[in-house]
C-alpha cells in the first residue's frame, strides 16, 4: 500500500462543500471513503438523522449497517413519515412529543441518532410509488456513494410494481432528478459524491472538486505488482493451481455460472455471488451462506478457493484475506477494472485484465532463444518464427523493435504452465549490439 493519509485526515470541514453543486470527492478504493462519511462527516452537523447515505448495491448497504462502528440504520417506512411529519427544528431540539402511538411506526430517538442508509434503487422506488416520499430539505448532507454507478444504470428499465404490467419504469431515473431538484432548489443540502471514477459524474451534473490534486495523491491506495492481459479466460483457469485463492469477476450471471462449472471440473472449491433482488437467477442457500459471511467477516470463506461475482458486488464487496494470490477481471473498460480492483483490500501480486483484442500465442518464446544474448541474426529468425502466430495474413516478416520486442514488453503473457512475463535486456558484448530475453514467472505455488 502506498500514500499518506486516510481521506479522514485530510482535514476537511464544512466550507469545503458547494451548494448547488455536486461535491466530488475522488478517492481510491481503501482510502477510508466510507469511514469518513460515518466517522467525520456527523462532526459537521447536530444530528445523524439529517445524513442520507446512498448506495448502489444491497451488498454495500449491508455491509455498511452489519458495521458495528458505524452508526448505521437500513430504510423503515416509518423513518419517512416520521421526517415528514415533524420539522428539522423540532426534531433537532428535541421538542416531538414521543408517545406510545410511535412504537406502531417503529421510530426511536435511538434510530435517530443513526445514518439512514439506502440503495438508489429504493430512492426511486419511493419517489415513483409513494403517496408521500419525503422532503429532502431536511438533509444537511446527501452522501452518494459510487455515484457513478447511478449514471451508469439511470438508463435500464424495470417492471411497473403499481400494475404489474409490461410497462418499463425508470426508478433510477427518478433518483437522478431528485438530486437535480435538490441541486436547485435546495442550497443548505449538501450533495457528495464519493468515488474512485468520476468521470461519469463529471460528465452528468455540474460538480466541484473537493480535493486538491496534492491532497488526492496523499491518499493510500492499494498496490499490484504485475498486470498480465488475457483473451480465453477458460485458458487462464487451467494455469490455476488447485487451491490457489483468488477472485473472478464477469458481467453477467450466465458467464458466471460458465466459469463456476469449468473450475468444479477442474477442482476448484469456489462460490459465486449476484444480486439477491435477482429473482430470474434466485441465489441458492450455500450461496446466500457465503454472502452473509463476506458481509459480517470481510472474509472469503475458508471452504472457498475461488470467489466469483458480477456487477452486483462490483462496488459493495469487501475482501480483506491476505491471502489472496490473483484477480481475473473479465471486462476492457476501465472504470470496471478499477472498481473491482478495489474489492480486494490487500496489495495484489498479479491482476489478469480481459483484452479482446489480444493475439493469440499458443506457445512461449521457445527455450532456446532465452536466457541468451541474441544476434540480429537469432531475433529475425525468432520473428519470422511468430508470423504465422501473431499475423497470419502478414506478408512481411516481422521486425524485432517495431513489432516483436514492443509485444513481449508491454502484453505480458502465458505459457502452459504458469503466469509470467518477458523482460527483454539490450547491451554491448563485444562491441555487438545483442538482446537477452529473460522470462518471468509470476503465479504464487
């Protein structure tokens, strides 16, 4: 891990924060995002109650209140009627009468001493089906996290609950303009948006920086040692050593169960996760087991080798075994690359990141040109040798620094047996220019 500070100790305080503006706090995954809206961010207000913090995912949401140093409470109903009912002023001061009719609605001076937390989806949901959603001036701070997720999804449609017909509703979409409303209208509510990728962000709402340049590289981040490129992630599956720990991520459901079935066979103890909401693809009890246990212990089971999820856990899941050998990320883009990334909370030897547009090599650099200083003589024969691998349809024999080496150095690949990476070492031996290829092996045994 490298860097300075926590995003707690930077110092922040309320005037940082813009009204009107979406207040953007870019920071890397394991810099103490989260802890800093539980921990530092109540400090700037007189009441936990008027902190609303949104995530993208249950699993997010969940591990967050299962949290026992965070004062963290899920959605209530009641908790909605209740800020509608009364003032902020008279909540602030204490002055609701509480009477026994409020056990019916579950409200509590405890709950209200408690950052309400809740998933974007269900922000839309009660702003498209609710009689009454509830009145955001309330809020000093709406904190967003991974808002950038929000703009990814604001476009993906779901069923109409109040007919149960066909019809699409954009419940996302509903969240969206209530943080545009709110921007608008609303100057003493904060907005912050937390996130290790605000591009989207940036893209979508007019927004103010919080951190400086400087203070942002202070920030601690997690380190990974080598990042090899892949295109047959079923390839890369074989080189796994049985027992091996590590963390898969797909897309979608049906890619996971692919990969999950091809480890099995090959005799790998692994689990997979999605989202629990997902009623097409309901999660089994084994698999809910192993979720409950990542959510309260931060922890891969230890009866797991392999952990598989997809974009459901992209954000809101938490590992932190030591443990952990490898990361194959089946996605180019590189907000994905990142975000998963940063589900492990450890330094990384090796992460595989997803390339299509990878050649194939089916065999390494053959043993007789390594570990030796080539000639120009060795290197066009070595290239002559990759033509019909890497360029079938490539008439020209290939050139050593406009084509081979720049492969070897900046794609890293594999062979058979295990991960690994070319180091390519030019010098002067006998006032001849030679080239030595040394191959690297990378996968933890």
């Amino acid at each position: 891990m490298t860097g300075e500070k926590y995003l707690g100790q930077i110092g922040l305080t309320p005037k940082r924060f813009m009204p009107h503006k979406v207040n953007v706090i870019k920071c890397p995954c394991g810099a103490g995002k989260t802890h800093f809206a539980f921990k530092n961010l109540p400090k700037f207000t007189h009441s936990n109650h008027c902190i609303l913090y949104l995530t993208d995912t249950n699993m997010t949401r969940d591990q967050i209140i299962s949290n026992e140093d965070y004062e963290a409470v899920g959605y209530d109903p009641s908790w909605r009627y209740f800020m509608n009912l009364h003032s902020k002023e008279s909540i602030l001061h204490n002055t609701v009468k509480w009477r026994k009719g409020w056990g019916t609605y579950r409200v509590t001076r405890a709950k209200l001493t408690k950052i309400t937390v809740m998933n974007y989806a269900k922000v839309g949901a009660i702003l498209h089906y609710a009689d009454q959603p509830f009145d955001w001036s309330k809020f000093d701070y709406v904190v967003c996290d991974e808002m950038h997720n929000l703009i990814n999804f604001q476009n993906i449609n779901v069923k109409d609950k109040s007919t149960g017909k066909t019809e699409a509703v954009n419940i996302l979409k509903e969240t969206v303009k209530k943080i545009e409303e709110t921007l608008a209208n609303y100057p003493n509510v904060k907005i912050i948006a937390l996130t290790a990728t605000p591009q989207k962000v940036e893209a979508n709402f007019d927004t103010h920086p919080v951190l400086t340049e400087q203070e942002y590289n202070s920030l601690y981040r997690y380190d990974t040692d080598h990042e090899l490129f892949y295109r047959d992630p079923f390839k890369q599956f074989n080189l796994i050593p049985v027992g091996g720990k590590g963390i898969v991520y797909f897309n979608t459901i049906g890619s996971l169960k692919d990969a999950e079935a091809y480890l099995n066979k090959l005799g790998h103890k692994t689990a997979s996760l999605w989202s629990l909401s997902n009623t097409d693809h309901p999660m089994t009890a084994d698999q809910k087991k192993v979720r409950k246990y990542i959510v309260k212990k931060q922890r891969i089971p230890s009866y797991v080798d392999i952990l598989l999820f997809n974009s459901a856990c992209e954000t809101g899941i938490n590992i932190k075994n030591d443990d952990i050998g490898f990361m194959m990320i089946h996605s180019e883009d590189a907000e994905t690359q990142e975000q998963v990334r940063g589900r492990n909370r450890n330094d990384l030897k090796i992460q595989l990141s997803y390339l299509a547009s990878l050649p194939d090599l089916p065999c390494p650099v053959p043993e007789s040109f390594l570990n030796r200083p080539l000639t120009v003589d060795d290197k066009k024969a070595l290239c002559n040798d990759y033509v019909r691998y890497l360029k079938p349809n490539k008439a020209e024999p290939y050139q050593w620094h406009t084509d081979f080496k720049n492969y070897l150095t900046n794609l890293n690949q594999y062979n058979d047996d295990n991960f690994y990476q070319y180091k390519i070492i030019d010098k002067t031996i006998k006032n001849q220019r030679v080239s030595i290829i040394e191959q690297i092996p990378l996968q933890n045994k």
